[in-house]
C-alpha cells in the first residue's frame, strides 16, 4: 500500500497580516475574514541558488541548460528541472482564452466545487498557441509550456481547482464525484513549491480562500489512471535539493509512453519527495524555446485548454534587473 510521506498541513486561527490585500477571488465573490485557513510555513529569501542535478538517472543527458533550468532527455522521456531559487517561474494559467466564468450549473448539471463559485470554461488550443502566448507575454525569458489540468467537454472546463497569481479560477467540476481522497496540491509561494493532499472541504478552510497565491490540484501519483498502461504521462515533483528546509526544486516529467510506476520512480530518483500526476495520453506534449519535443499521441494533435509555462529569471543589466515582456521568437536546435 502506498504510504503517504507528504508534509504536515499546519492549521492556524485568523492572521490579519495575511488578509490584507488579498484577492484570491474574482469580484463576485464575498471575501469575509478566514477563521481558519491551511497555510504554510515559509522562511525568508534564499541567498543562494541550488546546484542542478548533476548525475541525472535513467541515462538522461542535459539537453538544454538556462540559468536555474536544465532539459534532460533519454530517448524517449523529458524532464525539466527548476530552481525557484534562481529566480525561474512557472506560469500556472492564461486567461486569455477564458469564454465564461461558469459561476453556476452548465448544461450537463455540473457546478463548481469547494464553495468556489466560479469554473471557467476554456476554449481549446494547440499546444503551439501555448506557447506563442507564453511568449507574447514574456519575450525571451519563455522556455517552454507543457499540458496542464485535467479537464472535461462540452463546455471544457477544468476538472480540478486552479488558482493562479491570487485569482480562482476554477473550483473544478468534479468534487467529490471523482477520485475522492486521491488528490493532491501543487503550491507555489516565492521561491518554495510544495506538493500536499488537497483537503476537499469548503469555505474557509480550503486552502483555496488562504492567502496562498498558487495552487494547481492534481492527482495522487497512485490514482488510478491506467496505473500499468504505457502511455503519454505529465507528472510534477518537488523537492529539498539542498536539504535547507525549503522546497526549492520543482522538475516536470513529460512521456510519449511511461507507466504511473515509471513517472514516479524518475522524479524520486532526482530527488523528489512530492509527486502529482497530470493529465496524460494523447494531452502530453511539450515545447522548449519554439521547438516541439513530444508531440501528442492522438491522430490530430489534441487542442488542450490548460498549460504550464516556464519563465527564466529576469535579465540582470548593468542598471539592474530589467524585465522584456514581448514578441520575441527564439530558435533551438534538437
């Protein structure tokens, strides 16, 4: 049986300091004071980046290297490795494609979960449009956009919740009626990501009303989602690299043909101690810099409403730090 080694989720009473300016939620939504939120324990700046994998398993070789990222691959799988501490983002949603905010049911009955309110329904795009848009808004401090979410049709909407720079998104569609128990939450706050069980309660102890300002729900690595099959598999992992306390390493697996098993044990063995699984099979495809690395399995590449998107660090200038959002097309050789 697969035991959980997740962090501890600390409960705290109300902290005003956290709530002010606060805008975890669009403007239709009531934001009273929290009596409780699930919060976690986060220590200052980093004076230091964390050094990079440097003997990576499963015969990967680095590919690709930027400043706080690297892009193994093997052959067949791809990861990416992150170090928040260097200042490397991940962008965990675009709004630019939102068609509703699906405030109530949708024509199928669904509505959105966990006291939310709010399930945005998405229009679909090529993985390409991803990442032209991750690039429109970044220039050249784009790096590459992955498939995200899992999500549902008719209208597409998510199926789990997403909050993104403050803002929910999406409650998800599907609650308790799917894989109750089995959830998991990619957090992101400054340079920390942690990856913990979702607790699929309502307003407020739902860490969705904290002051959290990222937080992506997923499933547990374990979920069954075909846990033998070898098929397309998008996973995330985090970890301690430096064993200072704070989860500074995020690495993103991506397989045109992996197990659940498979996924699982390539991020542990670059030292992971959280892992989520994503969407998988035909929506697992990933670009780097403008190049396509794993394209879809299905027959017509499949348009996916949710991505993720790695940013660079700011570039230093000899006046400081200068950001340079902006059409810039940037090539890579294979």
């Amino acid at each position: 049986m697969f035991q959980n080694n997740s962090p501890t989720i600390e409960r705290f009473g109300t902290i005003e300091d956290h709530l002010r300016g606060d805008s975890s939620h669009h403007s239709k939504t009531k934001r009273p004071q929290l009596t409780a939120f699930i919060a976690l324990t986060l220590s200052g700046t980093l004076l230091a980046t964390t050094p990079l994998s440097t003997d990576p398993p499963y015969k990967f070789k680095v590919i690709r290297q930027e400043a706080g990222v690297r892009l193994y691959g093997n052959g067949i799988d791809w990861v990416q490795e992150l170090d928040l501490s260097a200042g490397v983002s991940l962008q965990l949603f675009d709004p630019r494609h939102v068609q509703d905010w699906g405030e109530g049911a949708d024509d199928s009955g669904n509505s959105p979960q966990y006291d939310t309110g709010v399930s945005v329904a998405i229009e679909p795009q090529p993985i390409q449009v991803h990442w032209q848009d991750l690039e429109e808004r970044w220039g050249d401090r784009a790096f590459s956009v992955t498939n995200g979410q899992f999500f549902g049709s008719e209208p597409v909407q998510l199926a789990f919740p997403l909050k993104a720079e403050g803002i929910i998104y999406s409650g998800g569609y599907a609650g308790l009626g799917e894989y109750p128990g089995e959830k998991q939450m990619l957090i992101i706050q400054g340079q920390q990501a942690q990856i913990l069980p979702f607790p699929e309660v309502g307003y407020p102890e739902n860490p969705l009303f904290s002051p959290i300002p990222n937080l992506l729900v997923g499933l547990d690595e374990w979920a069954d989602k075909g846990i033998k099959r070898a098929v397309g598999r998008t996973f995330v992992g985090v970890g301690d690299r430096n064993q200072d306390g704070i989860s500074e390493t995020l690495w993103i697996f991506n397989s045109p043909e992996a197990t659940q098993l498979r996924a699982s044990r390539v991020l542990r063995a670059l030292g992971a101690d959280g892992v989520m699984m994503l969407d998988g099979g035909g929506s697992t495809q990933l670009w780097v810099q403008g190049v396509e690395r794993l394209s879809s399995s299905d027959s017509s590449p499949r348009a996916i409403p949710h991505s993720l998107g790695v940013i660079l660090p700011r570039r230093l200038t000899p006046d400081g730090p200068e950001e340079t959002p902006g059409p810039h097309h940037r090539e890579s050789q294979p």
